[in-house]
C-alpha cells in the first residue's frame, strides 16, 4: 500500500504494549475493598486479583456457616472490584482498544 509505513504501525502498537505492561505493574500496588454482612468481613485485593487481607468482626464469628458465606461473599466482591478496576485502568491507557493477551 502506497504511503502506508508500517513500521510506524509497529513502532506505536510495541510503545502501548509498554505503557499496558507498566500500568498493570502499578495495578499491582493498588487495592480495592470488597465487603459482606454490612461490613461484618472487609477483604482487601490488589488490582491484579491478589487478595491482601481479610479483616472479620467479632460478631460474625458466633455463626460459622454464617461466616463461610460472609467469607466467600466479601472475596468475590474484592475479585469483582479488582477486575473492574483493572479493565477500566488499561482502557485509559488503550483507548479503550482490547488487545488479546494484553488488556
């Protein structure tokens, strides 16, 4: 094609898969809260689906059953918000463009 450089194409698609990879890097350090039971379990995760902490009030642990799913509840809500934030973090940096693999 006459007056297309792809090499240029090359260039800006290798200088965003920079910018993706250094942006997750970061995502690393940042957290979201996923809470249950009113805040009764407070689990913190990384933007990268890694569960830091979980924080459990005394009053949940009356009811074990009650606790399990209090447990299992604020996980998947930290994993929810983590991935969330994640999507929306490398779409600023994509515009928005998904790339396979990458965002």
């Amino acid at each position: 094609m006459p007056g297309v450089d792809l090499n240029y194409f090359i260039r800006q698609a290798n200088k965003l898969t920079e910018k993706i990879e250094k942006r997750k890097q970061e995502l690393a350090t940042e957290t979201v809260e996923g809470k249950a039971g009113d805040g009764l379990v407070v689990v913190v995760a990384t933007a990268t689906q890694e569960i830091k902490s979980i924080k459990i009030d005394k009053k949940a642990t009356d009811d074990l059953a009650m606790l399990e799913d209090l447990v299992t509840a604020g996980v998947n809500a930290a994993l929810a918000l983590s991935k969330e934030h994640q999507q929306k973090e490398l779409a600023k940096v994509s515009g928005g463009i998904k790339i396979p693999g990458i965002t």
